[in-house]
C-alpha cells in the first residue's frame, strides 16, 4: 500500500502534490473504490437537487448567510459565548492547534482513560488523536467510516465520507482481523451488525465525548450536529461530559439560518433531502443529557485567512464535500495526495492558507480549474479564482531572480515570442516534428519525454505532432482547388 503523507502543522508545510498522487495513481483498486464511490454520490446528489426548483436561490441564501456571518465574525463570536455560558456551558478559545488539544486534554482525564469521539475534521486538523493518545488517553472513533480509518491505522480520505476509499471486502477483513470475527460476512448488515456490537461497549461504559460541530448559532448559544448513524446522539447523550471542539468560521447568526443550510447541506454531501440525525443542544439541563458541556473555539490561523479579501471566500465552506466529488482530480488521485484531512479543491485553498505552506507548495496546482467544484458548491465558492490567487501568491513569495528565471516563466516568455508570429509558429512546429522523431514508438504514441519534459510522460502516452498542421493542410487544400488562370474549367456553381 502507498505511504500517506501528511502535512506537518509544526513546519507549516505539505507535501509535495505531484510526488505524493504519484503512487496513488498506480494503485488501481483505489482508484477504482474512489471513483466509484464519488459516482455514487454524485448521482444521488444530482437527483436530489433535481427535484428543487429554488434550488440556486438556496445557494444564492447561503451564500450570503455566509459572507454576512464573515464580516460580523468578532459580534457573531462574542454572542456566541455569551449565550452559552449562560445556558450553563463553558467556552475557551484555542489560537492554534496545539492549545486547542492542551485545553481538550485537561478536560478529557476519566477514569475509564478513553473517550468517545464523533467524526470531526477539525480534531482531524489539530491531531487530537495523537496528543490523546501521547497522554495516555485512548480515542474511540464512532462514526463507522472514522473506526474503518481508526483501526486500519490510516487517514481520512473524504471530508464526508472519510473511509471512501475504501470497498467493502476491504472493511470485512479489517473488521474480522481487528474484531476477531473470523466468520464474519461481507453484506452491509454484516459490517453494520459488527460496528454496532463493538460501539455500544463504548458508548455505555465511556464519560467523556468529543465532538466537532457543522453550526455555532450565535443567537442561542447552541450547538448543530448532522449525521446519519446516530452514534453522534448517542455521543451527546450518554456521557457525562461533552466537549465540542470547532474552528470560529462555523459561526452562524440566527437559529433560522438553519432553515437554508439544512437543506443545502445534506443534499451536496450525501445525496440526501435530509440528514437522519439533526441535532441541536445549548448548554446543559439537569437529568438530560451531559452534566457538563465546553466548546473550545479555534483559530488556527482563519483570522489571517479572513485578512485575504480575495481568499477569505474560503472560510464560507461548509464542508459538504460536494466538490471533492466532482473534481476530476480528485477522482483521479483520492485524498491522500493532498497530504491534509481537507482534501480536494476545498483542500487545496484552505490547506495552503491554514499551513502557512512555504514557498513551492504545489496544492493550488492541484486543478484543472474546469470550474466542477465552484457548479457544485451549495454556498457558491469560486474556488477556481481562489486557487489563481493562491498560485499568484506562490510566484509572488519566489525570490525576484528566481521568479525570472523559473523554467516555467523561461517557457511562457518562449511561448509569447513565438506566438506573436505566424512564421515563428509554424516554425516551431517544424522543429518540433524534426524534434520529436527519436521518442515516437512503434505503438505511434511518445511514451517518454527527456530532461524537464518527462513530467508530460510519467503517468500518461502523448500523441505526437501530426504530419501536417490544420493551417499547412488548409493552404494545400485550396492551392489544389485553385483553379489556374488558364484553365478552361469552369468554377461550380
Ligand atoms: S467548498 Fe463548497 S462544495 Fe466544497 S466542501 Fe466546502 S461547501 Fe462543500
């Protein structure tokens, strides 16, 4: 199996896009599993949208709802904390990741030395898990895609649907060598049936849960929770305390702004009208639910994000992970390539912006820019500009000598010289037919390139240069039909 790269948060950097999609690209049952699955979604997602008529001016509405909430951050927050406190819950504020899994630490110390855990990114993002498990305390994923990830010792590959690239036969052996169920089947209800024996052990006898969150409501001080197995209510339920852990940008202003991101959200994400479970609580009540309910609220550097006019667009995500699949790139290499939990073309401008990644960092390549994601985003993020923003910054943050003497911009001034004739042009194209002669194979395809150009080569054949250029066909063709000035045929009609 590749190796999974990971971005480092201490160094501020990822890996690089191309070397680490590169083994990923070569293993064929995950390319398979991956395009499956988003197949899947995408199809179900379609339908769903299908049947809404309103269905851009709900984007148009959490659009907005969005940008308002993002230019009133510091109010939206401060009622947020004011309005839980006073329903009993306690509020911290983390600045980076590793403050926010200090704070979750101290709070987390039971006597059972375990906690329960529903699926969240942003404990994904601080590396909770591992500073968890560094004091001594055992995180028990619930969410059934987040124990595939947890006991196959892997990483989260989909922002929604985090084991995706996983299949079904490949969970069964996991399941039986983890659980020891040398006789267990491979049907849904096998795998179900097994995940849920396994969980409710936890969930019944464990006094402490984490969780993330999709919505902070401002106006109420409450909490929002989608998801579709009911391990989350079960998590918000049974423990005696409950902490919840959430980046600032997940922030809304009005309980009735749930009314548009509610049917948004789990259309774009699972293909669904409505999410199974929808769970809202606000601070604690005796004899229901936990005793005791904290939030630590974390930055981890959205504030610099917000400071970016072009790029602070980025925090309206509500992490549906529709545009993970529809990107073609995506589909191609899974998430692991993106070295970061938020994977895709969300990952590829937030990642950048929330790592600090130093100069060289390859993620805003990471596109096409066909412009799927930006159709798919139920809150309208034009994540294609955002991605040329970001590889302005990456020029931008080069040396001045090495900006000029980039192979790629020693290309583009190549390309602006012989483009702004056609003589050149057709020259060029000479030349490169000459050129090109010693790599055409026998199959007639190049199947490798030397020196700079072997990165066109290395995961695909290209066809070569045709014997003559639509321009050069064209002159001959009407050369031919010319007729001559002595000639006695007369033109058609
Ligand atoms: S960028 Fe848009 S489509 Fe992608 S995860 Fe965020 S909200 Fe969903």
């Amino acid at each position: 199996m590749a190796t999974i790269p990971n971005v480092d948060f201490k160094k501020r950097r990822a890996p690089d896009f191309p070397s680490a999609a590169l083994p990923l690209l070569q293993d064929a049952q995950l390319r398979s599993n991956v395009r499956h699955a988003t197949g899947v979604i995408q199809g179900k997602r379609a339908r769903v949208v299908s049947e809404m008529p309103d269905w851009q001016a709900l984007r148009d509405a959490g659009q907005r709802i969005r940008a308002h909430t993002l230019e009133h951050l510091d109010i939206y927050l401060e009622q947020f904390e004011q309005r839980c406190i006073a329903a009993g819950g306690h509020v911290h504020w983390a600045r980076d990741a590793a403050e926010a899994n200090r704070i979750v630490l101290q709070l987390a110390q039971n006597r059972t030395g375990r906690i329960i855990k529903i699926k969240s990114m942003t404990t994904e993002e601080t590396g909770l898990n591992r500073a968890l498990e560094a004091a001594g305390i055992r995180p028990v994923e619930t969410d059934l895609a987040e124990l595939i990830v947890q006991l196959g010792h892997d990483k989260p590959s989909h922002i929604v649907v985090p084991a995706l690239h996983k299949n079904r036969s490949q969970v069964r052996e996991l399941f039986s060598r983890t659980m020891n169920l040398p006789q267990l089947g491979d049907r849904p209800e096998d795998l179900a049936e097994a995940a849920r024996v396994y969980l409710r052990r936890q969930f019944l006898s464990t006094p402490v849960a984490v969780s993330g969150a999709n919505f902070l409501i401002a106006e109420t001080g409450g909490v929002c929770i989608v998801e579709s197995e009911g391990n989350g209510r079960m998590c918000l339920t049974l423990p005696k305390k409950l902490i919840s852990i959430a980046g600032i940008d997940k922030i809304i202003p009005r309980f009735r702004d749930l009314e548009v991101l509610l049917q948004v959200l789990p259309r774009s994400a699972t293909g669904e009208r409505m999410n199974p479970y929808n769970s809202l609580w606000t601070g604690v009540h005796p004899g229901d639910g936990p005793e005791e309910f904290h939030v630590v609220l974390l930055d981890n550097r959205r504030t610099e994000v917000l400071r970016d006019p072009e790029a602070r667009e980025t925090l309206h995500c509500i992490r549906c992970g529709a545009c993970q699949n529809a990107c073609p790139v995506y589909r191609q290499t899974g998430g692991h390539a993106y070295g970061s939990v938020y994977a895709g073309p969300i990952g590829a401008i937030l990642t950048p912006q929330l790592a600090m990644m130093e100069r060289g960092q390859s993620l805003p390549y990471a596109s096409s820019l066909c412009g799927a994601c930006y159709e798919v985003c139920p809150v309208k993020i034009n994540i294609p500009e955002i991605l040329i923003h970001l590889r302005g910054r990456v020029v931008t943050g080069r040396p001045k000598v090495l900006r000029a003497f980039h192979p790629e911009a020693i290309a583009m001034r190549a390309m602006q010289w012989m483009f702004l004739r056609a003589t050149r042009f057709s020259m060029a194209q000479r030349l490169g037919r000459i050129a090109q002669r010693p790599w055409i194979r026998q199959s007639g395809w190049i199947e490798r390139l030397p020196t700079v150009l072997g990165g066109w080569t290395r995961t695909r054949d290209l066809r070569p240069l045709p014997p003559q250029s639509f321009r050069e066909w064209f002159q001959a063709r009407s050369h031919a039909s010319m007729p001559s000035q002595n000639s006695s045929e007369a033109p058609h009609d």
